[in-house]
C-alpha cells in the first residue's frame, strides 16, 4: 500500500544536501515497511533492530567514527556499505540512544550515504539526548489518510481528480459513491495493517481481530515507558480519550477521586507515544496561533478513527449492512475524522498541531471545531455531521477576527457562499488548494 512520505522520502534520496532522518510516529502506523520500500531504490540495504537484536548496541559503544562503525557492521553483516548506494536504517533506534548520537557525526564525516532511524517510543529518548540543530531531520507519519486509503483500495485517479478538481460538480452517483468511501474508511481506520485485512477479504469481524490485537500492543507498551505506578492512570486516559471526543477534556469526568496531575502526566506520556494528541484552545489574535494557546484549555484526540471505536465497543459489521447508518453521522466521531485529515496533509517535516476557538460570555457561547493558518490566513473550520446545520459560530468568528472566510465541511457537494466555502468530508485534502482558489476569485 503506497504511503505519500515514500515521495518526501525519494526527494530526500535525491538530494544533494540531505542530512540524516529520523521518522517518528506511534506504533504500527507503517515506518519500518516504508523504509523498506525506499530500500528498493537501493543496490544495497541493511536494516538493524535494536529490539530484535539488542547485540547490535555493541557497535555504538565505543568510537563514534561513521566510517568505524560502518566498516565493522559490513564486516559482520557481509553486506557493502557504500556512501550513494547503501541505505543504512536503524530501526527501534531508541534502544540504543549512542546510534541516535552518532547520527550527527554521519552527518559530519559520513555525508553521503543514506542514513535513517525510525522508533515508536523514540520520543522518551529524544528527550534525554542533545541533538545539535542542523545535522538531523525528522519526519512524521501517521496512520494511512483517506486519500491513501483510495489508492489501497485501487482508486488513485479518483483521489487524483479530487485533488486538482475539487470544485467541480460530481455526478451524485460519484459523490454518493465517495461518501461510502469515507463511511468505510471511518469505520475501518488508517492503521496499515486493518486496511490491509479489509482490501484482502473485507471481513469487517477479521478487521476487528486486528484492531483488538493493536490495541493490547498499544497497552503492553505501557510499561516500556512508564513508571508502575503510571500503568493505571494510562489505561483509565486510554480509554477515557475515545468517550470525551470533540469536548474540552476534563480529568474529572475520569475519575473525582486521582489528582489532575497524575492524569496530565499520563497524557503527555501518551501524547509522546503517538496514541493522542492535544487540540489546544487559541484566542486567535494572530500569526501563529500556537503564541496564543491556553494551555489549560484543550481536546483530545484519538490517533486513529478506527481504533477510537473499538475501544468505545462499537460494533462495525452493523454499519457496513446497513449503509444508511454511517460513524460521520456522529459529530465527535465526524470531528476526529476532519482533525486526523488534517494531521495526515501536514508538512511531514513538522510534528502537526491543530487548534480550536471557543467564545465563552453570559448568553453567547460559540465554538468553532478547528482554526487553521493558511497563506498567512486565519481560517476558521465547522464540522457538520449531518447535511445541514446552522453556523452560528462559523459566523461569529468571521465577524469578530475580521476572518476573510470559513470553510464548513460536511457530507454536501463543493459550493462557495459569500464569506463560507463548503467542502466534503472527501475533499479535506484539497482544502489547500481549495482556499488559496477562494481566496483569489469569491472573497
């Protein structure tokens, strides 16, 4: 299944001035097999698992001369190590925090050949190692998007039409048709390994298995990075972020009876795992709007759809034999689906960070689901679940942050409105393309 970060991957490949890379992102969500793939450009790969082979470490232990350590791993490994042909991945690398060092010096002395480090857990190391600004890159993947989950499914030139021809009117057909696209893939989710048991026997019950099995290894994880007595506060936020979609996230609404800090520890060690993410409040005032954060005020998000489900217990196979009954229908569960969207498009050199606006005066609340920065613009964005709905507070922060326009995005066809652009659930990721068009010819 083709991911979008094998082209960032293959331009960087070509690059005269690239640096060494690390990929982060949550377990399961498709590192290791993304390398692999780019290995294929390659006459020669190797591939090292700290946590399959924790003996490799021995290299990393003395010298942190490139040229040592490469000459030693091709002498035990009987494979060429050689700079514009060779890629050298370390996977699991935070198992081995001195190979996470020595990347700077492959940078210095070892410049040409293609170096990569990925890890699930690589954060909790991260935050203990100095890395000098300038000798590495990084880049963020996330579960599969909704464009990628129709090139799995074999639709790339209908993922390609959406992309460059968004406003134009479809056939309802087509669009009823990518709206069950988008029902399925809401329900299945982006992990690599459910699409993948869907494509092969859309068995939604074999579907379920796996998603299962990824949430135990998401929980057995628990204890590689926190401390014992942290185990319960993870497993109760774990399963409390699913209930508490699309409100602002309250640790009461867990349990009256544990401290907030023991929950809002527990939530930044999942949030460095990769399984959630914080969508702080931002008053908005201007650019970026991460200078305008309330770090108090936030809502959490699940990292994938599908799995957010089956932790709330939801039956899917239901949804599949009865197609008028869709997840998008449930604003929370249609929110995280827009915000996971816009994750999946960010720039993948940039760890993603999604922001929301609430107004809140006697008699005058208004919330919009997320605000985002475009072309140096504020933009505000509704989520309607159903096909109509008013956009009371759309308007409202139109009004007061002098926004040029807003876009709503919901089940309906393309259409732009005086100052509110309307984009279907499937065109989120032209949404770019989309704003810049708007921005020259209807505001």
């Amino acid at each position: 299944m083709k991911r979008d970060l094998i082209n960032t991957l293959l331009e960087w490949s070509k690059s005269k001035d690239r640096k060494p890379i690390l990929i982060r992102g949550a377990r399961q969500v498709g590192k290791s097999w993304l390398i692999r793939e780019l290995g294929k450009n390659f006459s020669h790969y190797i591939e090292l698992n700290f946590e399959e082979n924790p003996s490799l470490e021995s290299f990393f232990k003395g010298n942190l001369d490139p040229k040592e350590i490469t000459t030693q791993l091709s002498n035990y490994l009987g494979i060429p190590i050689i700079p514009g042909k060779t890629l050298l991945f370390f996977d699991e690398i935070q198992a081995c925090p001195r190979a996470i060092t020595a990347l700077r010096y492959f940078y210095e002395k070892m410049p040409d050949l293609h170096t990569i480090g990925a890890g699930s857990l690589i954060e909790f190391e991260l935050q203990h190692i100095s890395t000098p600004v300038g000798r590495i890159d990084n880049l963020y993947l996330y579960p599969m998007s909704f464009g990628e989950f129709l090139v799995a499914m074999g639709r790339e030139n209908l993922r390609n039409q959406l992309k460059t021809n968004i406003t134009q009117t479809l056939p309802d057909a087509l669009h009823q048709q990518l709206l069950s696209f988008v029902r399925d893939y809401t329900i299945i989710g982006g992990m690599p390994a459910v699409i993948k048991k869907y494509i092969e026997t859309q068995n939604v019950q074999e579907c379920q298995k796996i998603q299962t099995g990824l949430i135990e290894t998401f929980q057995k994880d628990f204890i590689k990075y926190a401390k014992r007595a942290q185990i319960k506060y993870l497993r109760l936020l774990f399963e409390a972020i699913p209930l508490q979609l699309g409100n602002k996230f309250t640790y009461s609404h867990i349990s009256q009876e544990i401290k907030s800090r023991e929950f809002s520890t527990a939530l930044d060690l999942l949030e460095m795992a990769g399984v959630a993410h914080r969508v702080y409040y931002s008053s908005c005032a201007g650019i970026p709007l991460g200078a305008m954060v309330d770090l108090k005020k936030f809502k959490v998000m699940f990292f994938d759809i599908g799995l957010a489900q089956r932790i709330l217990g939801i039956d899917i196979k239901p949804l599949f034999l009865t197609p008028d009954i869709t997840p998008i229908n449930k604003g929370a569960l249609a929110e995280l689906l827009v915000g996971l969207e816009f994750m999946a498009y960010s720039d993948p050199y940039q760890k993603a960070k999604l922001h929301y606006w609430q107004r809140e005066k006697r008699g005058s609340q208004s919330e919009v689901d997320y605000v985002i920065s475009l072309f140096n613009q504020i933009i505000p964005v509704e989520v309607k679940s159903g096909s109509h709905g008013r956009l009371y507070s759309l308007h409202r922060f139109i009004e007061e942050k002098k926004a040029k326009y807003g876009i709503k995005i919901s089940k309906n066809t393309y259409t732009s409105l005086k100052k509110v652009i309307e984009v279907p659930f499937y065109g989120i990721e032209s949404i770019l393309a989309t704003a810049q068009k708007a921005t020259m010819t209807t505001i």
